[in-house]
C-alpha cells in the first residue's frame, strides 16, 4: 500500500493517508476515499509529506499493523 505521511510526531510512529478510486456501483461515478494509518518507523527516517510503501505485519499495538518498507520519494 502507497500512502503520504501526515504527521510524524510520535516516537517510532507515522501516520499515513492511502488514498484510493472507488467507483459507484449505481452511478458509475469514481469517488476518492482514503484511510489512515498508523505505522512503525523504526529508524525515524520519515518526514511529513513523504510518499511511503506499507507493508501489513503483526499487531505492534493498539492501532498499529502495519510497518513502512520503503520511502519512495521525499516531501518538500
């Protein structure tokens, strides 16, 4: 999963929006959802405005499942 870090100001932890189309099933009209998520950044390497890979993994806490892979690409 691909997303974009909105805020780092945890320790070890980041939260990032995926965005994603869904088209409607009556309408056929695309809409644009998105989730946030709360993943483990060990290293503390992102910053805000960061694209991200995700990687789903076992439970690290209450709201935390997933752990981020890679940074594809710097923010400004």
């Amino acid at each position: 999963m691909v997303g974009t870090v909105v805020s780092d100001r945890m320790e070890k932890t980041v939260v990032v929006v995926v965005q994603r189309l869904v088209k409607h099933r009556l309408y056929q009209k695309y809409t644009r959802q998105r989730a946030r998520y709360k993943a483990h950044d060990e290293k503390k390497e992102c910053r805000i405005g960061d694209r991200v890979l995700l990687m789903e993994t076992r439970p690290l806490s209450r709201e935390k499942r997933w752990r981020v892979k890679q940074i594809l690409e710097k923010g400004q």
